[in-house]
C-alpha cells in the first residue's frame, strides 16, 4: 500500500457523522477514507463530498476483507448489532491477514474492570485486538450527552426527568468532542497501543441534567429517582416492548453503579480544550 489509505467502519452513524467531518478539518483528503455504513442515502451524500464509499455488512467476511487489502488505517466504530462481537473480531482478524498498519476502535469507558454486561463484547474485542499484534489505539468512551435528547423530548412535556439511577454521577461528553479525539489520534503521532479513557470534565448528577434541560427547553425540569421496578412499569404503560424497557432499566442500574463517571482527562488533552459542557451539548444537539 503505497498511499495511506483509512476505512472508517460505522461511517454513516451518529459518531461517524462527527469523525468524517473531524478527520476533514484535520487535514484528511476525503478521497484517502472510505467510508463504510449501512445507510445508502448518507453514503451517497459522503460520495458528493468526495470520499470513498462502501455498504458492507460486516457479517460478510470475504467483502470486509476485499475492502481492507486496500488501506492501512482501520477505524472501527463500535456497532450495536447483536452479533457486533463476531462483526469486531472478523475487521480484526481481515485486517492482520492484509497486514494493516494501524487499527482504531471506539471502546467504552471501564471496559476493563468486568463489571458492566454493557461492556462484554468491548472487552473481548479489546483482547483480539491486541492479541492480533496489530499496531492498535483503543478510545474508551464515556456516556454520550445526546443520549440526554429522548428523554429531553419528554421533559419538554412533563417537567420530568425520571430515571432508575438514585444519586449517580455521568461524566458525559458530546459525540463531537469523542469524534475529535479519534480524529486527533488517528492524524498524529505517539498513540499506538494506547488505551485512552475518554470522559466529560466534570461528573453530573441527574439533578444536574434536569438543571440543563430546564435552560435548554426554557421550562423548570425537576429530576425524580425512581426504583428500577417502579421505570419498567412507566416504559410499560408508555407502549414500549418488554425488551426494550428491560434493556433501558439495565442501562440506568449500570449508570447507577458508576460506570460512566470521570475517569480522567485524557479527552481534554487529547482536543486540547476544555469538555463540552452539558448545557451546549444539549442545545447544540437541538440545533443540529
């Protein structure tokens, strides 16, 4: 591979939007990534702005690898497939047989410390990945601040941010903050194998978000903690499947047990600025 070449897999998500525009201001000639996601209509966009393009399901492992015999760097958004292990380990097994130089991939935050089911298949992927031998950075993201929106759309109404995680804390950060740091590591040098923790500056409680949504919307929102049973019984009466209010109560017990606190700094370093705070996430989400 005589030019550098980066594939960007989950191109076409809500992170990836970020990264491709990220890797752009950073220098990045549009026509040295190909971008690759399951959203045709995004693709097409990305095409008209120059960069390469490929809708390939990463369960097809001949295709993931005709597409990395072909570039050097790897970016590997973190899928939310149901079978995203094996999606993560066929990228990483297809990118040592063509002999990539660099691997990236979107962890998260505490995936080493076995405790949040959440993090499982981001644990197992970080262990194929290093044991592939690979040149590899692994970014372990905090809590998105627009994973805030839904609930935010609700509050407009009810004055209410209800959830099952007591008094826990979230160092939260935007998608555009993470996307800049990925961005940041894959355009510079002194980041191969390095496990980078990324959080928000500063720990919020729920109460905290409540504040914000409050001066986002323009409305008194007030947080009111409720038991995991007393929310899967609320997601119930609100026509969700059983499923999805199990998956949902799941992932505020796992807030509730820190999961997504503050870590360190490294994301404030890594984009050289201070975190977004939650107040400009959110408004700025609305925006967009």
């Amino acid at each position: 591979m005589s030019e550098a070449r980066t594939l960007v897999f989950g191109a076409t998500g809500s992170l990836g939007r970020h990264v491709l525009n990220e890797l752009a201001a950073r220098g990045a000639a549009p026509e040295t990534i190909t971008a690759v996601g399951r959203n045709t209509s995004r693709l097409a966009e990305l095409a008209g702005a120059g960069f390469g393009t490929a809708a390939q399901n990463l369960s097809d492992p001949a295709g993931v690898a005709d597409l990395l015999s072909s570039h050097s760097d790897i970016v590997l958004i973190s899928g939310s497939d149901p079978d995203r292990l094996a999606q993560h380990i066929s990228v990483i097994e297809a990118a040592k047989n063509a002999g990539a130089r660099h691997v990236y991939y979107t962890s998260g935050v505490r995936a080493d410390d076995g405790q949040a089911e959440i993090n499982a298949d981001h644990k197992a992927t970080e262990d194929s990945l290093i044991a592939s031998g690979i040149k590899y950075t692994i970014l372990r993201n905090t809590w998105y601040t627009e994973n805030y929106i839904r609930a935010m759309a609700g509050a407009r109404h009810t004055g209410v941010l209800a959830a099952a995680v007591g008094n826990a804390v979230v160092a939260a950060a935007s998608r555009k903050d993470l996307a800049e740091a990925l961005a940041t590591v894959v355009t510079t040098d002194g980041h191969d194998n390095v496990t980078y923790s990324l959080s928000g500056d500063t720990d919020f409680t729920y109460a905290d978000i409540a504040e914000a949504m409050s001066v986002v919307l323009e409305r008194d929102v007030t947080y009111v903690p409720v038991s995991p049973d007393e929310l899967r019984v609320q997601l119930a009466r609100s026509g969700m499947s059983d499923g999805l209010a199990g998956f949902l109560v799941d992932l505020d017990e796992t807030i509730a047990a820190g999961t997504f606190s503050r870590v360190g700094d490294d994301l404030s370093r890594l984009i050289g600025r201070p975190t977004t705070g939650l107040i400009e996430g959110l408004a700025g989400e609305q925006a967009s």
